[in-house]
C-alpha cells in the first residue's frame, strides 16, 4: 500500500491545493495522512478578527469536517505559530518533520513548492524545511512532490481570489512545466468543494463572492512537480519527464510511482 503524507501549515491547505489528489489517493485505497504545522489561530473568521484560541478551536473542527469528505483519516497538529513559522529555529521544524518521516515512512510527500502556493511566508518556510527533512532521512524510494500553479490558473482564478488577498506580492510563481495535472472527476470535484466549504471560517467569503460554479472551477485542476532533490540530484524522482497531457490515472501513476 502506498503511503502518502501531506505536510501543510494550515488547516485548509490541504483542501485548496491538493484536495483532489488526497480523495483520488484515498479512494485507490492508498494510506493518507495529513500534518499540519499550525492550527491557522492567526487568520480571520470570515474576514474578522478573532481571539487565535478560539479560531484555532474553529479550525481545529473545520479540519476534522473537511478531512472527512476528502476521506482522509489520520491527521496531526505540531503545535507551532500561525505566522511566525520562519521565526522558529529552522533545525527543530526539520527535526520535528524528520520525526514524523520516521514514523509514518511515506512512499510520497506532497508539499507547497518553494514558492509556498501563495507566497505565505509560513508556506515557503515549510517547503524548504520538507525538503531538508527529506534530505536528512535520506529515503531515495521516498518522492517529494510539489502542489504548484500553472499559468492559465494563475490568469483565470488569481485576480478574482485575490479581492481577498490570497497571494502575497510577487506570487504565486508559475510553472510552467507540471510533471502532472490532475482534471477532477464529478466524485473528486464534490468532495474537494465540500471539504473547501467545510472550512467556513476561511471559505464562505470566496462562496458568498464567487458561487459554486466558480469554486468548482477553481478546484477542478491540480498542477504538481517532482522537484530535483538536493543531495539526492534526481535520482529519486528519476524517470519523470512532461507529463501534463497524460490522463488521470497516468498522470497519478507518474507521480506516484514514475512510471508513464
Ligand atoms: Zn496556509
């Protein structure tokens, strides 16, 4: 059984940027597992300020609801700040991460790429101490893979989402050669939509504005990339070549298991 594990710092990450690779994952019987570095006590309740204990409370039960549509099962906080992951000793994130490596030995590691999504500083922290993490266990089996935007996202769905300053200046950065798209199937696109709504506090706002037809939109595409790994070169994501006009179940082969 192929284990993945999603590494996140917020709750709804996980939902946003690769809701649709978890629940296909799940629904193939794979083993999905999902951390969260932050309980997201820093953001708004639907655009307004909020004591962080009771909205990482509110977020804390989103998750749960939303994990629950995606299918995913087993989920962990590390406990660390919303917001202020790049002021923590970059050592004990990695070592922290390192931990949860050993413990859950994941066959895949699904993560922000170094432009952390949306640019969130939190995100990019992340995404580089997921990759030193990796070096460290120095699995060469273990593939790292990146949830990043493609162009043609970035013209439609960016301007709109950024009415409420979802992306930080400068981002998201472009790629614009993804080792897969995944196109989301009717099954795949309610589920992710549900488990988007199911984080109300972050989500009705862009519901309210936009309505369902442009959420699913949004959520109907996921863009991913095997990034070379340092230390590793390419040797653990060896194999991979364009795969962005490969079908579903090719597309997740190549992530997966880099075959075509
Ligand atoms: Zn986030």
């Amino acid at each position: 059984m192929t284990t993945i594990l999603g590494i996140w710092a917020h709750p709804d990450d996980e939902a946003f940027v690769a809701g649709g690779f978890l629940a296909d994952a799940v629904r193939r019987g794979d083993r999905v597992v999902c951390m969260h570095m932050t309980s997201g006590e820093g953001g708004l309740l639907d655009r307004q300020p909020c004591p962080p204990e009771t909205l990482a409370r509110v977020r804390q039960h989103e998750l749960q609801d939303s994990l629950t549509h995606l299918g995913v099962e087993e989920q962990r906080f590390l406990g660390y700040p919303d917001g202020y992951l790049d002021y923590v000793p970059g050592d004990d994130v990695v070592a922290r991460i390192y931990d949860e490596l050993i413990e859950v030995q994941p066959d895949v590691v699904l993560s922000f790429g170094n432009d952390g999504f949306t640019g969130h500083p939190d995100h990019r922290t992340l995404s580089a101490s997921v990759t030193t993490a990796l070096e460290v266990w120095n699995q060469p089996e273990a593939r790292l893979c990146h949830a990043i935007v493609s162009s043609e996202w970035k013209e439609r769905f960016v301007p709109p989402l950024n009415e409420f300053d979802v992306f930080w200046p400068g981002y998201p950065t472009v790629c614009t050669s993804p080792d897969a798209t995944l196109h989301l199937d009717v099954e795949l696109l309610d589920a992710k939509v549900e488990a988007l709504r199911a984080h109300t506090s972050q989500m009705k706002p862009f519901f309210d504005a936009y309505g369902d037809d442009f959420m699913r939109a949004m959520a109907s595409t996921e863009h991913f990339r095997l990034p070379d790994r340092v230390g590793l070169g390419s040797r653990a994501n060896e194999g991979m070549a364009s795969a962005t006009d490969l079908e579903p179940d090719q597309s997740r082969d190549a992530l997966i298991r880099g075959s075509r």
